[in-house]
C-alpha cells in the first residue's frame, strides 16, 4: 500500500507538472497570437495611413488649402486628430474598412476590446538626430528636420499634426489593441519628389527686353555652371512680341549676352502646360506643348504650393512671401516685390526657391494691360531660384496677348541668379542697372519637381512600447 501510494503521488505531481506545462505554454501561445494579431491590425492601419497620404498630403490649411490629416469638420487651423474605426469620409481619415478587410478572426469580433487609431505629426527636432544631409531634406520654416521618434516628445501634445516644416516628411503613428495587448508602430514617411522634364536653359522664352540704356555682361549665360547655357527665343518670324519693336528687344551688339549664346529658334516650340478647359494665346498663332498630360503638371505644383502654405490669390504683400521652394500665384494683376526692400535676399545659392505665375485674367473682348506679371524690385536685392510664367487664362477669357504686360521684369538695382522659363507670350524684362543682373545658375532647376508616391524611409520603422 506505501509503495502504491508513493507511486501514485509521483504519477499525480507529473500529470499536474505537464497539466500547468502545456497550460502555460497554451496561455502564451495564445498571448503571441494576441500580441501578433495586434502588431497586423497596427500594420495595417499604418499602412492605409500611407495609402491615405498618397491622395491627400497632411497641412495646416493655410489660405483655404487642404486640411491636415485626421482633421475634423469644426478643426482649428493647423489642428489634426486622430484617425479610427469610427472616422467619417469628412475627416481626412483613410476608410475604416481599407483598415479592417481580412481580419475576421475571433479575436476582432465586437465585444473582444479590438480597436485601432493612426495620426500624422510633424518630424520636428530632436538633440542630435538630424537627417537633413542624409535624406536631403530641406524645411520651409528654416528649422532641423529629425529622423528619430520617442514618443514622450514626438508624440508630445505640442507636436503639430501636420507638415509644419514643410520638407515632405511626416512621422505616422499606428495603434492596434486586441484583447487588451497594444501594439505602436511608427515610421517616418515622405513624398518622393519627381523632376518634371523642361530644358535646363538658362532663359526659355517668347521674348527677351533688355533696357535701351543697358551695355556690358547684363546677363552671365555661365554663372555656376562649367559651360554657358543657351538663351532661347521662340518667337515667330517677322511677328512684333512688344509694342512696336519686333523681338527681340535688345542690341547683340552690346555684348549684353556673355557668352554670347542667345538663339532665336521658333521651331523648338514652348514649355507649355495648358490645363483643361484653358486655352494659352488666343490671340497669336499656337505652338505645340511639350506637355499632353492636360496640365496635371501644373496642377501638381498648385496642389503643393498649397501643401507647403505658399499658394496665393492675391498678390503677395510681404518679402518673405516671395521665397520657398514653390510659391505659385493666380492673379490677373502686376505683382511687385516691395518696392521699399534693400538688400533682401529671396532664399539662397545653396537652397534657391521658384515662383510660379498663371496670368489668368477674364477679359474677352480686348487684349488685357495687367495680366499676370511679377516685378522683381527694390535697391540691392537678390532672388534666387527659377521664375516659370505659364501663360494661362481662366475658362471663359483669352490668354495674355503678346506686347501686353506680361512675364517677369527685373529692374531698381536688383537681380536674379536662377534660371526662367515661359510660355508661349511671356517676356523677360531687364531694366535693372546691375551688371550682371541675371546670372545662370543650374542649382535653380532642382526646384522644378513635385510630389510623387509617398513612402516609408528605410530605417525609420519600427515598434515603440507602450510605455515609452
């Protein structure tokens, strides 16, 4: 009897020892599932963030633009939120069902405590963990873009929920519980810029005026660059392109151009983009576009001009308005810079900036006076970056007539380093009494991309604890 008991104590201990082995192992298998089953929903819901960010890129708002990520109907400026299972189409939100689709398991069936949520913050600075060089991020604010995320700074409630900084990346942050396990995943997302494809000349346009009184190097054809750039007119043959001189407006005699690479090539046709429903100079003979994608390249650089703060209605007030990387203005008007600016400088050699102009206008019945123009003015000031006039009209008027005002005019004693383009009908204008007062420079040209897909940088995904 001793030793059949003795055996079946040893017998009874080893069935519960393997009983509480094989319910332990079964509890944490099923704490991984959970755990898992967290990280896909979490994954997922990132995911579909980025999908979203695609067709909709996250800013504050400014001048009656898009609206940043997560925002809801009664959103302050600048103010996003957060992003779940019960966002509607009018929240900037993805779809909740694009989050949801395939997870069907028990574990997410309702009264299992499944939830998830995703939110957009701005990549702002952190000690030591700049990626400016790296990635070649360039902020609109001047301040240091970060690749490093904690979440006790990060995700701070002072962060702003949107691309406050303006140089195209945005951390996003996905959160999944299943069954009471949590799960954070972030990564830092940006949109690739794509290059659009204009001839990188120095001056590409229907006319060039130089001032009468001008003589000497007026315009530096090489600048920085290590071989002069051509300076190309497309003018018609014959055609008068400013009221009463026939294009071009200046004397090759001056020596204006050095090198000496001005072309007079009406057969190259013109950079220009014509959206649907314009119809770019009505009143002269039409060219080709090199553009047959029905603007959606100039609708792109609107769309980011407005992501990035910068897109205008109006004609800008203020210097500072004039500079960034993409400010594009719709007016039918003469824009000037600051007439009382001195030695101000718009953006820099290193970091050069573009403007874009429409020169839309509604009048039918003659040709317009003021169509879209921008004068660049002052004493001593300098712009840096590329100037594109896109010779447009709104639906419903004609396109700006040639000899008209129109295109971009340098004078006071102010000047350009950059390069411009035109449509077809503009003209570049130089009154400016500084030799030279334009100069080439190819760096101007980086600024001529916009948006393209949005993607997760290599290395900046990754889990944060819940904790942290």
């Amino acid at each position: 009897m001793v030793i059949a008991l003795m055996v079946v104590t040893v017998m009874l201990a080893l069935g519960l020892g393997t009983y509480a082995f094989v319910q332990g192992e079964q509890q944490a298998s099923g704490d991984e599932r959970i755990r898992d089953d967290a990280y896909s929903l979490a994954e997922a819901a990132l995911e579909s963030a980025v999908t979203y960010l695609n067709a909709q890129w996250p800013n504050s708002g400014a001048n009656g633009s898009n609206q940043p990520y997560g925002h809801k109907t009664t959103y302050a400026s600048g103010v996003g939120g957060v992003c779940g299972p019960s966002s509607a189409s009018g929240d900037s939100c993805p779809d909740p069902s694009s989050v949801t689709n395939g997870f069907n398991g028990t574990d997410f069936t309702a009264g299992q405590g499944s939830t998830w949520s995703t939110t957009v913050l701005d990549n702002i600075q952190a000690a030591g963990s700049s990626c400016a060089a790296t990635l070649n991020l360039s902020t609109s604010d001047g301040s240091t873009p970060s690749c490093f995320y904690r979440e006790s700074t990060t995700g701070a409630a002072s962060t702003p929920e949107y691309d406050k900084n303006g140089d195209g990346a945005v951390w996003v942050r996905a959160q999944a519980t299943v069954q009471g396990r949590t799960r954070i995943l972030v990564a830092l997302v940006r949109a690739q810029p794509q290059p659009l494809n204009y001839p990188r000349f120095a001056i590409w346009n229907n006319d060039l005026a130089i001032g009468t009184t001008l003589s000497g190097k007026v315009i530096d054809t090489k600048g920085t660059a290590g071989i002069a750039a051509p300076v190309i007119d497309y003018c018609t043959a014959g055609a008068y392109h400013r009221i009463g001189q026939a294009c071009p407006f200046f004397d090759p005699s001056k020596n204006e151009l050095q090198p000496a690479t001005y072309q007079m090539n009406y057969a190259l046709g013109h950079p220009c983009i014509s959206e649907s429903g314009t119809t770019n100079n009505t009143w002269f003979p039409q060219q080709s576009c090199l553009s047959s994608n029905s603007g959606a390249d100039i609708i792109a650089l609107r769309n980011r001009a407005k992501a990035l703060g910068t897109y205008y209605t109006s004609c800008p007030t203020t210097a500072s308005q004039f500079t960034g990387p993409d400010v594009f203005i719709e007016v039918s008007t003469v824009c000037n810079t600051p007439s009382a600016t001195s030695n101000y400088t718009w953006n820099s050699a290193t970091s050069p900036g573009m403007i874009v102009l429409t020169q839309g206008y509604a009048q039918t019945t003659s040709p317009c006076a003021t169509c879209g123009s921008l004068t660049i003015q002052g004493t001593n000031n300098t712009y840096y970056g590329l100037v594109y006039d896109a010779n447009e009209r709104y639906a419903g008027g004609q396109s700006c007539y040639i000899g008209e005002i129109m295109g971009t005019l340098i004078s006071g004693t102010s000047k350009m380093q950059g390069a411009y383009i035109g449509d077809q009908g503009t003209c570049l204008s130089i009154t400016s009494t500084v030799t030279p007062a334009f100069t080439y420079d190819p760096r101007a040209w980086g600024q001529l991309n916009v948006p393209g897909p949005v993607k997760i940088i290599p290395g900046t995904f990754r889990e944060v604890p819940p904790h942290s």
